[in-house]
C-alpha cells in the first residue's frame, strides 16, 4: 500500500489515540514544490525535527498533498494537549530554523510557528458510530 489508489497503512497503538488535522498552501511554483518535498525525504529531514516532534508527545505525524495544498494528520494519545505541545515544539532545538528553512515555499507569515502556518480543520463528517 503505497499509492493513493492503493491506500496507505498506519499504524496500530495499543493505546487509543486521537488524531488532530490541519491544512497549509504552498506556493503555486513547481520548482518549489519539489524541493519542498525533498526537503520532507527521509535522506533530508533533520532529525532534530522528528525528535522534537516525538519528544512533544506525537505519535505519528502524516502529510499529503494535491497541487499546492497540503493536509497533515497528527495523532496523539488522548492526554495530549495542543497547545501545551505546540509551545513546547517551537522551543526545541532547530525548530525555529526548520520554520525559516520551510517558509519560503508556503503561503504563511515566515516568522509564525508551526501551529501558527498550519490551520487547525474542523471534522464535519465520519463514518464511524
């Protein structure tokens, strides 16, 4: 499972969880979106980004994308708070520069945090009971 037709896995927690989803627009310029995809692979990811993203207690952080518009599901346990996190993320180690190194591609004040670029989007609909 590793295309949009085929779906995509995830994981499996022996604890419940609670999932957060948020949307971001980049810019409308190919060369960009490319290299912000790159800059997303697993060979160019810092990896003091994913620490801090574990350490502030997320789970599993995912994003997709359709032209310019992105889509990332965060989930965490169910004492996890948002704000308290997002606080704490933005005084990690290289995550402000992360923000700065990631701004030029996004349509989002370069100077906001994390939580400030990313919009927190309501669940208007589920299946489930």
């Amino acid at each position: 499972m590793d295309t949009p037709q085929e779906g995509y896995r995830v994981q499996t927690y022996h604890v419940p969880v609670k999932r957060y989803c948020q949307t971001l627009d980049l810019r409308d310029n190919p060369e960009l979106i490319a290299e912000y995809r790159k800059r997303h692979s697993r060979a160019e990811v810092w990896p003091e980004i994913l620490a801090g993203i574990r350490e502030v207690g997320i789970l599993e952080m995912e994003i997709y994308i359709v032209g310019t518009r992105l889509f990332m599901i965060v989930e965490t346990p169910l004492d996890f708070d948002w704000d308290t996190a997002m606080a704490r993320l933005d005084t990690l180690p290289r995550q402000r520069e992360w923000e700065a190194y990631m701004s030029v591609f996004q349509q989002a004040d370069p100077q906001a945090s994390s939580a400030g670029k990313w919009k927190l989007m309501e669940r208007m609909f589920h299946l489930y009971e």
